[in-house]
C-alpha cells in the first residue's frame, strides 16, 4: 500500500512563501518513491507580499497562505485546519521563509516563536503516533517552535548558521551541523531534517540532501 505523505506548504516564493524548488523537490522524491502527496496550507493571509525582483516587500498587497500554495500544488490543495494525522503516514515541511513568518513567527521570534494552532496540532499528533517528521531548510527551527513546551526535543539541522542553530537549542532541541547534501535524523522521536538553502547551494546539491529526507521518513513511516 502506498504511504501518504502530508506537504505542508506556507506560499509560493521563497522570501515570503514556500521555497519552490524544495517543494517540487520533496513532491518529486515523494511521487518518485511511490508515495501519495497530500498538500496542505493555511487558509489565512500571508504575513506580507515580497516583490521577488527587489527582496522588497510589496506595499498595499496582500495574498492568501492557500491559495498561493496551490499554485506549487497545481490546485490539489487542502486547508491544514483539516489534516489529520490518522489519515497520513508522514509529514514533510519544505522551507522557504514562508515557514518563517506564515507558519510561525520565527522570523520576527525567533526561539520565542509561536507556530499556526493547526500545524502544532499536526506535529505533536503526528509525534504521539510514533508517525515520522521531515523538516526542510527553516522549517526544522518551526518544529523545535512547536515542540519546545514539551518533553519532545529532537535532534535537528538547519545546517551550519550559528545564530538559527542556537535559536533551535534555546527550545530544548539539540542541534548538528549538517552540509547540503547530509540530513540529520533522530530515530528515537522520528524526526529528519535536512539544510537545503540554508546554503548558498546548487540546487543539484539540495536535491541530494532532500531526496535522502525522503528516502528516510518513508523507511521510518
């Protein structure tokens, strides 16, 4: 039986939404291994819009976390509010810094950070079913966020960043340094992470490291 894979997506577009290329990478990797992809996203404003031609933010625009990701998703998208982690095998979060700043507010927070009541529900769910955790780029410091009021502190990646790293810490979780081609993996709490473009990296390179996650949450799910 194929195992189904939740993707939870934050946007479209890496400074304001889900990173594109580890999106399309982790479904890729997923589809390529054999496994059902189920998108999901929250269905509530981006925290702003970011011109990707200046690194600006766009004034006076706004869009939806759920509509944008299903541009990445090709329209076959659900609201996270309705993810259940009886139904998937897996979960994986790409990165980008929509993870950052619509799916927590890392970004603004950092180790202080408070993550989207859904996708905190999700993991901790997910956890508490012995169900396996992939975590991309940014998105490993948005599950040390989410665990950090509990006994569960995995071990993580977001690669070799000093300051993000000791964000992750300050929650409890213990952090390695990995290269972009590497993942770190937690057997015990069943917990992947993986550092992607937290590198200035080749995206050859961010696949290598991606498609081993994959290959690691579906051994454990």
């Amino acid at each position: 039986m194929k195992k189904r894979v939740g993707v939870v997506l934050s946007g479209c577009g890496f400074l304001d939404g889900a990173e594109i290329h580890e999106s399309v990478l982790t479904m890729l990797h997923l589809d390529r291994a054999g496994a059902d992809v189920i998108c999901f996203a929250p269905d509530r404003a981006q925290l702003h819009v970011v011109d990707h031609r200046t690194g600006e933010p766009a004034e006076g625009e706004s869009r939806n976390v759920l509509a944008e990701s299903a541009r990445i998703a090709r329209g076959r998208i659900a609201d996270l509010a309705s993810a259940d982690a009886s139904q998937l095998d897996a979960v994986v979060l790409p990165g980008g810094y929509g993870a950052a700043k619509n799916l927590s507010d890392f970004a603004s927070a950092g180790a202080d950070a408070t993550v989207d009541p859904d996708l905190r529900r999700l993991l901790l769910a997910m956890h508490a079913a012995r169900k396996p955790i992939g975590v991309v780029c940014i998105a490993p410091a948005v599950c040390a966020a989410a665990f950090r009021d509990t006994d569960t502190h995995p071990a993580l990646t977001i690669g070799e960043d000093a300051g993000t790293a000791a964000a992750v810490e300050a929650t409890g979780c213990r952090h390695e340094n990995r290269p972009v081609t590497d993942i770190c993996v937690d057997e015990d709490q069943r917990v992947v992470s993986t550092p992607a473009y937290m590198f200035d990296a080749r995206i050859a390179d961010v696949s290598v490291g991606i498609e081993k996650l994959v290959h690691k949450v579906l051994s454990l799910a």
